[in-house]
C-alpha cells in the first residue's frame, strides 16, 4: 500500500457553492469589510489627533480597533476572493499561518476587554489614585506583556500534524475543527490543547469581566446621580462588546474538535461583523 501524499495545498468551499449567489455575496462582504476598516481607522486617527482623547480608556479603544483591523484582515480578503476566483485554493503555509494569526489576535481581543475593566475599576472604584495608577508606561507595558506572553504561548502550540487528504476544507478560512477533520496524524491532543487554549481562555476571562463589572455596578451605589449615569454608560458599552465577541469565542472553541453547520455564520460574526460593531459600540 503506497503511503499517503502529504498535502501542499488546500481547497476553501467557502461559504456559498451557489455560482448566482457569489458576485452578490462578494458585494456584501467586500462592502463589510470596506466598513469595517474605514470604521475603524477612524477611531485610530481621531484618537491619534485628538488633545482630549489622551485617557487610558481611549488608548484601548485604539489598540481594540487595531486588533479588529488585523483580526478581519487575515480572514475576509479570502473570503471575498474565494466568490470570483475558480481555484479556490490556499497554500498549507498559508493555512497554517492563517490558523496562528486568527487565534493569535483572537486571543488578544479575549485579554484587551479584561485589562479595560481594570481600567474601569479603577477610575469608577478608585478616581483619586486612577491618574497615578493608569500611566500612559502602565498601559503600554500591560498591552506589550500580554502580546509577549500570547506569541510566546501560540509559538508553542503551532501544530505540527499533516494534511494527507481529502485537500477540502468546509470553511472560508483555515479554522481549527475544519482542518483538524483534514489531519492523518491523531489530533486528540491537539484538541483538547485548542479547549485548554483558547476556550478555557476565553471562559475565564469572561468570568472574570462579568464578575469585574458586577463589582463596578455595586460600587456605584456610593456615587453621585451624574457619575452614575455616566459610568453605567461607559459600563454598559463595554459589556456589550463582551458578550458579542465572547459568545462566539465560547461556542466555537469550547467543545470537543466537531464541526456544525453553525460554525461559518458564527465565524462570519466574530472576525466580521463584531470588528464592525466595535467603533459603534465601544466610542462614547
């Protein structure tokens, strides 16, 4: 028996088949994604140019719709592509680098929201001692740490295994249970690292944030009506955006290695349409 050929490049499906529905559908997303950017960038050049906009709180702002920029980027370009092109195709370089790519900036998307509700808590829990705490060299370090520690985690766990067949991934983009599905090596390892990673990770820390924010609106008790009103407003944005990236994040990596019909829209959702929301939400 001749051994399996290891594979170098691998087919997308992609998210429609329908040949009519495609030029629609790249339309769409390529108005999205055109959105998405524009929306975004916007945020960074008003925070870069604004004297009024120096706070801690906008800094984060400004790294959150870098991340999304960066997060979108890696995945909608092929997407939009994969509607006109006939070979649908990437490279397994590709793949693998896209794989490390999105759980990278995923990941630190997962963190970001963690360290703004400290942020939070301490210029709604602690307003006289927030100027000295939150420096301008605290926030920096705290953002370089974190992405220090997530490259070096990420470094780590890239996946080693080959793809020796079937070449086609039910996906618009080199996910993780799609391409584990493509594997000829075991991957229950690598399943249960990817539960351990970025799912444990992702619950934990929205445990965390949901448990931060409950704290905040306690404290809030004790503060003045206008305060109130303007805190819970702060507040209240930012756990919107919790729940509408945490949510996709806990569905899709906190579960055994199994693919559903779900996980494209769900994907569509986090890497897309969430960046989207973001500078909608988040901006005050």
């Amino acid at each position: 028996m001749e051994p399996a050929k290891k594979v170098t490049e691998l087919i997308l499906l992609g998210l429609c088949q329908n040949e009519k529905l495609q030029p629609v559908c790249f339309v769409f997303f390529l108005l999205l994604y055109i959105a998405m950017v524009l929306g975004n960038l916007l945020i960074i050049v008003t925070v870069k140019s604004s004297h009024h906009l120096k706070s801690p709180m906008y800094f984060f702002l400004n790294y959150l719709s870098f991340l999304d920029i960066c997060l979108s980027s890696v995945t909608a370009p092929k997407l939009i592509a994969v509607f006109l092109v006939e070979r649908k195709t990437i490279s397994f370089d590709g793949c693998i680098a896209q794989l490390f790519m999105v759980h990278f900036f995923e990941c630190t998307e997962i963190f970001l929201p963690t360290v703004m509700a400290y942020d939070r808590y301490i210029a709604i829990c602690k307003p006289l001692h927030y100027t000295t705490i939150m420096t301008r060299c605290v926030c920096g370090s705290l953002m370089g740490f974190m992405s220090g520690r997530l490259s070096a985690f990420h470094g780590s766990d890239s996946p080693d295994y080959l793809f020796c067949g079937p070449s086609e991934i039910d996906h618009y983009f080199c996910d993780v249970h799609p391409s584990l599905k493509l594997a000829c090596t075991d991957t229950y390892f690598v399943g249960n690292m990817i539960i351990a990673n970025t799912g444990m990770i992702s619950l934990s820390c929205f445990v965390v944030l949901i448990v931060s924010y409950v704290i905040i609106l306690v404290s809030l008790r004790s503060c003045s009506s206008e305060g109130r009103c303007k805190a819970l407003s702060t507040c209240a944005s930012h756990i919107a955006v919790v729940i509408i990236f945490f949510g996709p994040c806990i569905f899709m990596y906190l579960r055994p290695s199994t693919s559903f019909s779900e996980d494209k829209m769900v994907t569509v959702f986090n890497t897309i349409i969430t960046p989207l929301l973001n500078p909608l939400i988040s901006f005050p």
